[in-house]
C-alpha cells in the first residue's frame, strides 16, 4: 500500500532514486539538503511516496520565511530545479496531496515546486523562466563549429588578449570575489562567502572551480556542478573592466572544451528569466531555451509570488543593492 511519509534521515536509497529519475537533478540529492541547512538554518521537509517495495516518489521541500518574500515551501532554495519526481501518477497525485496538506498545516503563502516539466494536476504554473542544455560533442572542434560566427570570434578575442583557464578547486573566495563584484552589479543580493564555502565542502569532486586569469590576475570565475554526466556553470562572474577581454565567452568555451575531453555528455547552461541579459548570451551561444514549469500550490487568497525584478515591489531594492560596497 502507497504511503506518503515524512523523512527525517535521508539514507542512500533517496538518493539511488533520484539518481534513477529522468529529472532528477543534484538539487533533489541530500546533499543539497546538508547545504541549506548548515548555511541558512532553513527548515526541511523531505516526503517521500513509498511501499514495502521502496520508494515511487520523492518531494523535497524547505520552509523559507523572508520579509520580502513572505512565508512558503520551497523545493528547493537555491536551486533551479526541484519539485516532485514520481515513478507513476499514483505517487505523484500523492505527493501533491502531501504537499498542500504541508502548506495548510505551517499556514505559507504558497508552495513552490520547480520542476522542470509540468505535471498533469493542472496547478498554476509560472512561465517566467527557461533553461539551457545541449549534448557535448566528444571532439571539442565539433562543439567550437556549433558555436555561432560572433561568438567564436569573441573566444579567439579572448585567447589574443592572453586569458587563460585552469581548475583551481580550492579558490573560493577568489571566485567569490568576482562573482559578488558581478552580481552587485546587477542589483541582485550577494550571498555570503560561507555559502560558497560549504557548498565546496559538502559538494566534494561534484563541484569544482575553474578561474580565467590575465597576466597572473583573476578577471573572471565560475562554480561548476557535477551531476553524472551533466556539468552545470552555476555561480559565475567576472570583473566589469575584463569585458574587454570577452572574458565570459572564453570561459564558458573553455569549460565546454574541457568537458570534452574529459567524455561530459550534456552541457546544462542554466536558469534564465526570459529576454533577461543572460538568456540572449545563452541564445547566441547557439542554445534553445526550454520552458521550466515553476508550479504553485496556493494559500486562501494568495498569488503566485512576482520575482521579476520588473516588479516596482523590488526596484528600490535593486537600486540600493547596486550602490551597495562588495562585499556587505
């Protein structure tokens, strides 16, 4: 018999049917759970749809409470994927059962799912974001071809002016620095770099740091997951007087022709919001965007939450965070 249970200790085989699900993600895994937990203190849910026979479906969830975002159920923060992965609609319908009863009972605004292909219990669902992910080729020659005529032409501008990439795993807050200088720059929040840090610790091999130096100078870095055969830049930036240098395209080539060699099978590029900065340099690359189903279970009388930074809710919060000195 199908029961929808909480789990407090995540054992191996949550992760082994994550690992097994077409849309699990490294976002599903414990692991991620031990971040979140051990960085901001948020509240998890874990549920899980099983039998005597095992798991059939899995729903991580946290509790967020936040001043500017209210109160809700998120699966899961920080990540771009999360939601509910199911082996049958039996295990799925549970799952969503589960989950509004959760929401009910801790009285959120909503709960979040993000999944990445809608499921079939006509939930409202938001259309603001998309992803990016394209096969590797096993010739790197092959995958610098499939990049468009301006763009590689951007790479070969970087390669001229000197840049140069290694891995460098252990430099985080050589990374942070460039990345919180970027994201600043965009008036969005900086996350601290105990964040960084206990994502590199708890991540292990899964993730890694590649840097693009100039004459010894770090101009630019990224944060790399590592997810079976599936590599994903995830937090990455580089310093505004480098953009001379078409720094992040050299990057992102150098990344990609390194996932090459090492036999990668699928490069995922990430989260965008539509018509964003970053979802045109992912379109120019050659990358087609791919609806993600954000989907909500609502409290009485509630809406879906508007993170667009086009929301005047925020705008002076953008503003502000843009004059604010890196880090804060």
């Amino acid at each position: 018999m199908l029961r929808t249970i909480q789990v407090y200790e995540i054992d191996a085989s949550w992760d082994r049917f994550v690992s097994g699900h077409p849309d699990g993600t490294i976002f599903h895994q414990a692991v991620w759970r031990r971040i979140v937990e051990r960085a901001f203190g948020h509240r998890p849910y874990y549920l899980a749809a099983a039998e005597e026979g095992g798991i059939r479906g899995i729903l991580p969830l946290f509790e967020v409470k936040s001043r500017l975002f209210g109160h809700s159920l998120v699966s899961v923060p920080f990540g771009v994927y999360g939601g509910i992965l199911a082996a049958d609609p039996e295990a799925e319908k549970a799952l969503v059962s589960a989950a509004g009863d959760l929401a009910a009972r801790l009285g959120v605004d909503y709960a979040e799912l993000r999944h990445v292909h809608a499921n079939g219990y006509n939930l409202p669902t938001k259309d603001l974001y998309v992803t990016f992910r394209r096969p590797i080729d096993p010739d790197p020659e092959a995958n610098f071809a499939a990049i468009p005529r301006k763009q590689r032409r951007m790479i070969r501008q970087g390669e001229k002016h000197g840049l140069a990439s290694a891995f460098e795993n252990d430099a985080v807050e050589a990374l942070y620095d460039v990345y919180a200088e970027s994201v600043r720059n965009l008036g969005t929040p900086v996350f601290p770099l105990r964040w960084f840090q206990i994502v590199r610790e708890e991540m292990g091999e899964a993730c890694r740091i590649l840097l693009v130096r100039r004459e010894g100078k770090v101009e630019a870095g990224v944060m790399v997951f590592y997810d079976r055969d599936v590599v994903m830049p995830y937090y990455g930036g580089a310093r505004k007087d480098a953009f001379q240098y078409a720094v992040n395209d050299f990057m992102y080539w150098e990344l990609l022709r390194r996932s090459a060699e090492e036999g990668r099978g699928v490069f995922d590029f990430g989260r965008s919001k539509k018509e964003s900065g970053s979802y045109h340099f992912k379109r120019h690359w050659g990358f087609e965007p791919e609806d993600l189903a954000y989907q909500y279970i609502l409290g009485p009388g509630k809406e879906m939450p508007n993170g667009s930074p086009n929301n005047p809710k925020y705008r002076l919060f953008i503003e502000t965070w843009k004059r604010l000195p890196v880090p804060v």
